[in-house]
C-alpha cells in the first residue's frame, strides 16, 4: 500500500464516486478505478460497493480512509515542518 491509494481512497469517500475522486486527483476515472481494484486485489478486500456510478465504501473502506486521513495530515505536517525547519 502506497499514499496515493490512501489518498485514492479518502478521495472516492469524499467525492462519492470514481468520477468525482478522478477528477479531484487529476487522475483519468478508468486509472483510478484500475489503481483502486489493485489495492482491493492486494488487500483481498473489496473496498466500494459500485453502483449507479456511486461508490459506498465498504466497513473496510470507511477503516482504511478514517486511518489514511490521519495519516496523510501527518504527512503534510511533517513536510511542512521540514520545508520551516530548512528555511
């Protein structure tokens, strides 16, 4: 697992769709929903259930985005933390 699946997966809970995540990313729908059934494959897990062009995250999905949020705010203080401490 690697951020951007974090943030792949934060955006289609977000966005409530793969249309809407894709485009938040600036990601083509077709990559994301490849990049997202992947991870899915590799966690042996389904995380959407996809329906009518929406996608609802699964118990799994809503784990993984509540965690990934948490991680991905860290990550962003810590870049800024170090971009302050180089300046």
């Amino acid at each position: 697992m690697e951020l951007r699946h974090l943030e792949q997966v934060v955006a289609v809970c977000r966005a409530g769709g793969f249309s809407g995540a894709a485009r938040s990313l600036r990601v083509s729908q077709p990559t994301l929903s490849k990049s997202i059934a992947r991870l899915e494959a590799q966690l042996a897990v389904k995380l959407f259930d996809r329906s009518g062009g929406a996608a609802r995250p699964t118990a799994y999905g809503r784990f993984i985005a509540e965690r990934a949020e948490a991680l991905l705010n860290g990550v962003a203080t810590l870049t800024r933390d170090l971009e302050q401490l180089a300046h």
